[in-house]
C-alpha cells in the first residue's frame, strides 16, 4: 500500500533524503524515527503530496504519486506534526467541512462525525470554536478529520503531542483497529514506546539515509544488542550513543 523507491530530495546543498527506499504492506503498521534533520519531515510531506521529491517513486494505495497524485490524496489521511485547524469553526462544523471534502454523504457524514465525537470525549465541545480547544483537544479532533472517510492508508506524523495517557490509550487502541481493517499505517513519533509496542516494523533514518528497517528482534539480532529496547537500537544505529557519550567526556561528565 506503501512503496518508495530510491527517494532524494534536496534543499540547496543539503541533501534531506538521499535514496530511501522501503514498503509497508496492507494490514502493517510501520514505525518512522529519526531525530530532528534525519529527513523524517522531508519524507511525510513527500508522502502526503506537500512537496515533490527531486527524484524516485511514491505509490500510495496502487496510485504513482508523479502520475496520479489526486489518487494517492484520496487513499491517504493525514495527520501532519501541526494540523491547519479553523479557529473559527466550530468542532462539529470542522468535521462536516472534512467530510465534504472527501465525498462523504450529509448522513455518513453525521454518522461519522458522532462516532468521533464521541469516541474522543469532544462531544461537549461540538458546538465550541476550534480556537478555544486545548492542544490534546484539538490534536483528537484533527485525528478524527484524517480517519473520518476510513482511508486505506493513514500517515500519522507525531500525532500523541498535547494527549493525556488515557487518550494515549485510546489512540493505540484506534491504531489496532487499522490493523485489524486492513488499512496501512506509517506512524513517525519521538515517543520510543508507543512505537515499540504498536508497530509491527520499524525504519530509522538518519543524515536523509535508512539506516535500519526491520521488526524489533531483527534490528536486535543485527545490532548485536539482544533485549534492547527501541531506543538503545534507535540510538546504535544512529550512531547517537556515540555522539552523547562524547558530548558527556567533553562536558568533564563522562
């Protein structure tokens, strides 16, 4: 449902993806990391037609981004890192105003838009301007505007900033129910656990490079590293554990 091929993009002369390839398959949910300037915001915008790479092939959902890229718009809800809200609409004015835009029919749209609501505890603020909700409030409100036409492929870009733990919870639990429909999700997020308990593949970048990829026993058995967690691998491979430990020596803390 994913596929990338040998992608690049440049801004002047810093190279910000330099030849990532991977695939993530129907039903998988694949976790992106990488630390600020890896290229983990080059490669979501890509992904989600913002920007054109300088070279390679995105095919999202059976569409070629170059070719089709209204296809691969329609097969994708996005959740971005900063999701664009309307202050001035309301909740529930919000949700129709998405649901228009994708197709959905006034009654599946209602439909929708209560289950949403509800499911997020947003049904008290439904009538509230989006510009008075909190930053979990408004974060479980553009979640809900990304999976509201139940697209077969979701790009999440950081998407628990803002949530307390119980809507952390729910959050994990909507993401099994992808899983379990089949639909492919790319999850990017600085938070090592989440990933390392709900997705099924890992890829981590670094310097615009895919450094790793694979489940977390095969990053283990490839680092040498067997029982570490995520982020003793994401810091390994890289190489991180190195530059901090340095940092400590200089800093007189090593």
């Amino acid at each position: 449902m994913i596929r990338v091929t040998d992608l690049s993009k440049s801004y002047g002369d810093v190279a910000a993806l330099d030849g990532v390839s991977f695939e993530v398959a129907p039903g998988e949910v694949f976790g992106l990391l990488g630390a600020n300037g890896s290229g983990k915001s080059t490669l979501n915008r890509c992904l989600a037609t913002l920007i054109r790479p300088d070279s390679g092939r995105v095919e999202i959902g059976g569409h070629d981004l170059a070719e089709n890229p209204d296809g691969v718009r329609a097969a994708l809800g996005y959740l971005a890192e900063y999701p664009v809200l309307y202050p001035s609409l309301t909740g529930e004015e919000f949700l129709r105003f998405v649901a228009g835009l994708r197709g959905l029919s006034p009654e599946v749209a209602t439909e929708r838009i209560e289950r949403w609501l509800t499911l997020f505890e947003l049904g008290d603020a439904r009538g509230h301007a989006v510009g008075g909700f909190s930053q979990g409030m408004g974060r479980k409100l553009a979640l809900a505007a990304a999976l509201i036409d139940e697209p077969p492929v979701v790009l999440l870009d950081e998407p628990t900033n803002g949530l307390d733990p119980p809507s952390v919870f729910l959050f994990r639990q909507v993401i099994e129910r992808c899983r379990e429909q089949g639909r492919t999700v790319l999850l990017s997020s600085h938070v090592l656990p989440l990933v390392q308990q709900a997705c099924d593949r890992v890829g981590i970048l670094h310097g615009g490079k895919l450094v790793a990829l694979g489940t977390l026993d095969e990053l283990r058995e490839r680092a040498e590293l067997p029982g570490a967690d995520l982020e003793s691998l994401f810091l390994h491979f890289s190489g991180l554990d190195r530059e901090m430990l340095a940092r400590l020596a200089d800093a007189g803390l090593g």
